[in-house]
C-alpha cells in the first residue's frame, strides 16, 4: 500500500501543477489579448529597466523613456492607457509640467507618479486624480497599482489625488 499511496501523492501533485500552469497560460493570453499600454518616464536607467522588464513580464506593454519631450512624442503618434513619469526628469521639464501637457493631449489619461523627494509632492499642481508612488518602492507594487488605476479610475481627471506608500511593500535597497 505504501507504493500506491506514494504514486497517488505524486499524482495529486502533478495534477495542482498541471491546473497553476494553465492557469499561468490563461492570464497569459487574456493579458497577451488587451495589454494594458504604459508609457513609463524614468531617468534612471536602472529603475527604468526593472519596472519596465517587471511590468512586461505581468503582461503589460510598456514603452520606456528618460525624458518628457520624449514622452510627448510618444503620446502624439502611439496609444497609451496610463502615464507613469517620475516628478524629477532632465530636459527642461519635470512630471508635473508633463502630466499637464499629456492631459492637454488626452484628458482622461490616468497618472501616476513617483519620486524619491517627496517635498517635490505638491497637490496643488499635480493633475486632477493623480496617483503618487513614493521611490524606493517595489516594481511589482506598480504593476498592482497600475491595474488598479486602470479598474477603478483612479488616477484619471475628476477623481481627488492620492498617495500609495504601503511601508511593507517599499523597497529598502
């Protein structure tokens, strides 16, 4: 019996790992299907290739760029769902000022945005319904915060700003 019952153990366990694999195929495909579009604006190359291969790896389509003139050109010729800039950015022109020019361009883009110098957190000039992600935070965090955003409308024109600083979830690094 001891036999049988070790065969029917392993069984089992092939059986729970065949359902997760399916289940990890499903998501798959129905993210594969409708990506969730992110243009993420970091000038930290380090930063940027973790969230971006993080986000990517969830299953959404994300385009990376270091500064706002190229996010701009960006949104003008591609199609974005969500706007994920950091506040301090080269070039002339910071988050905020980006946010601004996007919501010109497409005004119910949602925003979200992160900064490690949380004096630059102003609400008065942030855009209407914005999200902000206080760095260090974990990439994997943006990814829930973005399908978040993108569920239930936060971060979109009309709907108050806030704050995503879970302690547990930031990154110590």
């Amino acid at each position: 019996m001891g036999a049988e019952a070790n065969q029917a153990k392993i069984k089992r366990a092939e059986i729970k790992r065949a359902k997760i694999n399916r289940a990890k195929i499903n998501r798959a495909k129905i993210n594969r299907a409708q990506p969730i579009r992110v243009l993420l604006v970091e000038d930290e190359f380090l930063i940027s290739e973790m969230v971006a291969e993080d986000l990517s790896e969830r299953g959404f389509a994300v385009r990376a760029v270091s500064n706002a003139s190229e996010a701009l050109s960006h949104l003008a010729s591609a199609p974005v769902d969500i706007l994920f800039t950091d506040i301090k950015l080269p070039g002339g022109m910071d988050g905020i000022t980006l946010a601004r020019r996007a919501r010109d361009m497409k005004p119910d883009l949602p925003v979200v945005y992160a900064s490690g110098h949380v004096s630059m957190l102003d609400l008065e000039a942030r855009v209407p319904g914005s999200i902000f992600i206080a760095k260090p935070y974990v990439p994997s965090l943006v990814g829930r915060i973005l399908v978040s955003v993108m569920k239930g409308g936060a971060g979109r024109a009309g709907s108050p700003a806030t704050s995503a600083q879970p302690a547990r979830e930031r990154m110590t690094a």
